[in-house]
C-alpha cells in the first residue's frame, strides 16, 4: 500500500515541479522573447521592411555573409532564441542554412557575450569553473570557442546547402534563390 501512495505521491510531485516550471517560464523566458520579438518587429517597421529585405539580399548573395556575418550579428544583437527569426528575409533556400549556423553562434559566442543565450549560461560557468580550477584563464578558452565557432558555424551553414539541395532533389522540388525586393 506504501508503494502505491509513494507512486501516487511522486506523480503528483511531477505536475507539481511542472507547474513551477511553467510559472517560471512565464515570467522569465516568455515576457523576454515577447518584448524581443516586439522589438525587433518595431525596429524592422522603423528601418523599413524593403530596407531589411535589400540587406537580407545583400547578404544572400555570399555565403560568408548568409551564414557567418549576418547570424553572428544576429546573435550579438537578438541573443538566443530571436537571431534565429533574422533568417526569415532570406531566399527560401538559405533558411535551414542559416538556422544550422545562427543556431550554433548562439552557444559558441557565450564565453565572451553572456547575454546571448543566459538559458546555458550555466553550462559554460561549469566549464569555465573546472578550467580555472586547473589555473588556467577562461578568457583564452573563451576567445578559442568564439573563434572556431565563427568557422564551424559558417561550415555548418554552407554543408547545410548540400544537405538541402539532396532533399530538393529527392522531394523534386526546387525552393526560392532569391528574394524580391519592390523599389
């Protein structure tokens, strides 16, 4: 009979951390992207949304700029999970490319700009607890992260357009190479 009030209990237990949970949620991580999203939203309007589509263009046309400048910016800018909405200006095509590569800027610029994912910011400060119980610098461990990630995150992005040409390919479809922009 212990077992099952146990069971019971502990299942209980499950909706109640849940629930605490989701409060924390929601005056966390949900009023955070809200206003992230209400602001990059204002910002766009206040730019002009052909003015973002000409930079979005601009960028389409070099991979360097599609998948390492234009998502690192992003990240800088947006923090995580908003860079990752910056890709809706680009041709249909670059989208998966561009979320492979910004998706990984918003982990491995983390060392030196906090702010940009703080959801794992607990995961580098463990790291960076053990480097420097060992006496060594975090920043240069920080630095090394941030500069391999500028590489492997455009690597990511670029081998991403392999990847989506084979499922174009075996789909028989063919996505959008470039965006319109009205004058």
């Amino acid at each position: 009979m212990k077992f099952l009030i146990d069971l019971a209990s502990g299942f209980m237990n499950l909706f109640e951390l849940g629930g605490e949970t989701f409060v924390s949620w929601v005056t966390g991580i949900v009023p955070k992207v809200l206003l992230l999203l209400v602001f990059m939203n204002a910002l766009i309007a206040l730019i002009g949304p052909n003015k973002v589509n000409k930079f979005a263009k601009y960028c389409s046309k070099s991979k360097i700029l599609a998948y390492g400048i234009l998502p690192f910016i992003s990240a800088f800018m947006l923090g995580n999970p908003m860079a990752l909405s910056m890709g809706k200006f680009l041709p249909e095509f670059m989208k998966p490319s561009y979320y492979a590569s910004a998706a990984q800027h918003c982990h491995t610029n983390l060392g030196i700009f906090p702010h940009i994912n703080v959801g794992e910011l607990f995961t580098w400060l463990g790291i960076a607890q053990g480097v420097e119980a060992l006496g060594l610098d975090v920043t240069d461990l920080a630095i090394r992260y941030l500069l391999v990630g500028l590489v492997m995150n455009f690597f990511a992005g670029w081998v991403t357009d392999f990847t989506t040409r084979y499922v174009e390919r075996q789909q028989g479809i063919r996505l959008k190479r470039e965006i319109r922009v009205e004058s």
